[in-house]
C-alpha cells in the first residue's frame, strides 16, 4: 500500500511523527509512506487553498517534502506532483495536536487536508489528539493515538461501504484527552457540537502603540450532546465521523416552499 500522509502542524510536527509509524504500519513492508506536509504550522486554515501565488516546494530526504502552503495544498502537491506517476492508495492526515471535534472540524486544516483528498477521489482520514490534564503532561501526549491508530484506520478500512456519492466520504476520528491504557473504546458518532463555544478575540496594544488581537478557542470541556463525537471523547472513546464536503441543509430544502419561482 502507498500511503501520503500530510498535516496542519508543520513538518517537524511530534504528531506527524507518530502518524508515519501509524502509516508505515499499515503500509507494511513492502508499503510506502510519502509525507508532503506544510514547512510551518498551519494550524485553523481549515480547506483553504493557495492559488495567487506559487507555492515552495523541498525535499527534505527520501518521501519527505515540505511545501509552503496549507494541508489542502500539500495533498493537491502530492498527488499532482509528487506521486503523479503512482497514486496514493490512502491519504492520512494529523496526528494534530487537539482535537478536532464539534465546532473545531469547521477551522482544521487536520480535516481540510483529508477533505482535499476525498474531493480528489482518494481514500481519506483525518487524526487528531484530544489534549487535557489526563494526558497533555504524559512523555507522549499522542500515547492514545500511537496505540490505537493503526486498529482504527484498519477498522475503518474495512468497515467503509461502497461509495457513489458526488462528494466522496473521508472520516474525522479523534482520540480521548487520556493515556493509551484508559481508552475505553471506539464510537461512531456524528459531529456534535459545544453550547455556547464560539471562537472570539483578546486585543492587545504593543509597546509601540500598534492595535492587535489574538483569536481564541472556546472552552473545550463544554459537553456536546449525548453520542456526539466531543461527549464521547471526554468519556474515554475513540470518536469515528464519516463526513462529506457538501455543506447543504438537506432536510430544509423541501420546507423552503415559496422561494422557488
């Protein structure tokens, strides 16, 4: 199996780091693993894509290339550029560092890389890290991932039906804020999301007198609904999402009476 693994940590990433032994795993040994991940962190650029300027590319040893742009760039460089000539057969993306349930799946560039990939025709999985007092100070704050990847993206592997959707599924999973041994499970469960959490801003005024504003996540241990992938994290599961990029309200089309013409 040839496996492109990208991120929206950067290249020098501890979780890409533990997503290539994930892949290679998976990959076997007479797999491969190609990484094209962005040469800085990139981290709340969600699906964003590069196309006013020309983006650097480097190759930093043998299957490994940085690329100055988002996750969704790095897969449109890997499978048009770098693999043109032999296609990947999986695309994974992560390991970030956090999560990237609920209301977080709509910023990540975690989830925009592997949403690049499915609209690309390619199998797809972004992987993510919960962080929280249970793990983040443990030697590897990534244990659970680390530990339960590869039977996750197998699972997944084989459990995905055949699909002739117009928008090709991938699947967001996220590992619990806690160590590998305290994992209770894998759930699938649909995209929750955090009462009340939004994204807002800290101003700051520099020395110099210059306005700036820091943007801030919301508090992450705000309980979603029952059976949504936030809650069942913070119980100690896996979460397992399958997903599409297409963003249409379906179940209110046929309530919009009176608007067609």
């Amino acid at each position: 199996m040839r496996i492109l693994i990208t991120n929206d940590d950067g290249i020098d990433a501890p979780g890409l780091a533990v997503l290539a032994r994930i892949a290679a795993e998976i990959a076997g040994p007479d797999g491969e693993v190609w990484t094209v991940a962005p040469a800085f962190e990139q981290s709340g650029v969600g699906h964003c894509i590069n196309y006013v300027k020309p983006t650097m590319i480097s190759k930093l040893g043998p299957r490994r290339y940085a690329a100055e742009g988002s996750p969704a760039d790095c897969v449109l460089i890997g499978v048009h550029d770098v693999l043109k000539d032999a296609q990947p057969d999986l695309v994974l993306s992560g390991v970030n560092r956090g999560n990237n349930s609920a209301e977080n799946t709509l910023y990540s560039g975690t989830i925009g890389g592997a949403m690049e990939a499915a609209l690309q025709g390619f199998p797809a999985i972004a992987l993510s890290q919960y962080y929280g007092p249970e793990n983040r100070e443990l030697e590897n704050p990534f244990e659970a991932a680390e530990v339960h990847g590869v039977e996750v993206v197998r699972r997944i592997l084989d459990a995905t039906p055949r699909d002739d959707g117009a928008y090709s599924l991938f699947f967001n999973v996220n590992f619990p804020p806690v160590s590998a041994s305290a994992v209770k499970g894998t759930r699938i469960a649909p995209q929750g999301r955090r009462p009340g959490v939004v994204h807002g801003t800290e101003p700051h005024t520099s020395p110099s007198g210059r306005r700036f504003s820091w943007i801030k996540g919301g508090d992450q241990r705000v309980k979603a609904a029952p059976g949504s992938d936030a809650a069942v994290n913070l119980e100690g599961y896996v979460s397992v999402t399958p997903m599409r990029a297409d963003l249409t309200a379906h179940e209110v089309l046929a309530k919009l009476t009176g608007i067609d013409t």
